[in-house]
C-alpha cells in the first residue's frame, strides 16, 4: 500500500473544512511535492464548491480556481498533488461518481466522513494507472507527521 | 508560447511542468506539443480528435471554450496556456 505524508496542520485544516460546510460537501486541492516515496502534502487550499445545485451530495471546482491555485504552488516550487472533499453523513469511501469524475492520474483523493456535523474517518486513495481506461483508485495510508 | 502541464501528464513531458512551442494559434500549439510529445495526444484528445470533455484549456486567464475563435484563437509568444482536468464527484 502507498502512502501520503500529511502535516498536522493540514490533516486538521481538511477535517476542519468538512464541518465547517456541513451538511454541504467541501472541497479543495492538496499541495506538495513528490519523491519516491510517495506524495508529501505540504498545505491544502480551500476552493468553492460550484455545485451549489446539490451541494449536500456533489462537489465541484472551477478549472479558472484551479488555474489560480496552480500557479501559487508553482511560484513555491510545489504541484497540486491531488484533492479533498467531504462525504457528509456518509463513509469515507470513493463512490462511482468520484471514479467517473477523477481524471488526475497519479493523484491523491482524500475523503473525510462528517457523521451529524462531526469529522469521523479520513481516507486517502491514489488514482492509479496510466489511461482513463485503466484509471482505479487504491487505498493509501495516510501518514501524519 | 508556454503550455503549463498538469501534474497528471508531467510523466508525458519527461517531468517537465512547462513547454515552450512555437504556434499561431491555441490549435497549433496543441499540436505542436502532441508531435514533441506524441504519449500526450490521446490523454489530451478523443480518438476522433476533438479535445476531452474534462480538460480546460486556458489561455492566459480566458477558457478557450468561451473564446470567439476557441481553439483557433489567436496566440502570442507571450501568451501562456494552461491545461486544467476538471475535478468534480461527490458521494
């Protein structure tokens, strides 16, 4: 199993997110930098989330927001190491359309459960493969440190 | 003209998170990135050619789809454009 290096400060910041948007979806980019071991997260950016249609149950962020976030890990000599979002009062587990909608390949996919306003499990998933045809998602252990 | 390239197709550019090309038009800068860097062609483009539905195309700060000309805009060597997969889901 692969593993993502988290700070405190950040592992806390999403969590944090969560609850503060519940019982809406939150939403934001991870920012870090790769070595062979691995993703490590040094700072997560909160972003809006555009689906206010279905917020509860449905995130999205808009590419010019990504855009800007890029360019500010960029300018630190980081890369959007991957994204994380909530699952209010259900599992922090992907679901089909987290699947359907990851096209970050080589990516990390945190999700947080937010159980009645409370963050519960945080999990890491990596995008895996090389093509959308071959794309699943495994899971990573999240190290703190 | 300089292409930013996104995490996931870094891998496509021998590492590389910017490209310098040589083009008139956003059309032709795509182009000339695929022929320098041919893996990246079908992560970017369908089979029938046209430009993946989750990626954005930015140049400068306009998304092309939202440009008169789109894809045959206009582009200076100053210009940069940026390549952004979209990020949706939910549960």
């Amino acid at each position: 199993m692969s593993t993502v290096s988290l700070t405190p400060a950040v592992y806390a910041e999403i969590r944090t997110h969560g609850e503060d948007t519940y019982p809406h979806e939150c939403c934001g980019a991870l920012i870090g930098a790769q070595s062979t071991e691995g993703w490590a997260i040094h700072a997560s950016v909160r972003a809006g989330n555009t689906r206010t249609d279905s917020a509860h149950n449905r995130y999205q962020i808009s590419p010019i927001e990504l855009l800007k976030i890029e360019r500010k890990a960029r300018a630190k000599g980081l890369s959007i190491a991957g994204f994380y979002h909530s699952h209010p009062d259900h599992p922090a587990q992907w679901s089909q359309t987290d699947f359907e909608e990851a096209h970050w390949l080589g990516c990390v996919y945190i999700i947080t459960a937010v159980e009645h306003g409370h963050a519960a499990a945080t999990n890491s998933f990596f995008l895996a493969g090389t093509s959308e045809d071959e794309k699943h998602f495994e899971p990573q252990q999240i190290v703190i440190g | 003209m300089t292409i930013f390239i996104p995490t996931p197709l870094r891998g496509y550019t021998g590492g590389k998170e910017a490209v310098d090309v040589q083009a008139s038009t956003v059309s032709e800068a795509l182009d000339q990135l695929t022929t320098n860097f041919a893996d990246l062609r079908k992560h970017l483009f369908t089979p029938e050619g046209k430009v993946r539905a989750f990626v954005n195309l930015y140049l400068n700060d306009e998304d092309v789809r939202y440009l008169p000309a789109k894809e045959a805009s206009e582009v200076k060597p100053t210009d940069t454009l940026s390549i952004i997969p979209s990020i949706a889901g939910g549960r």
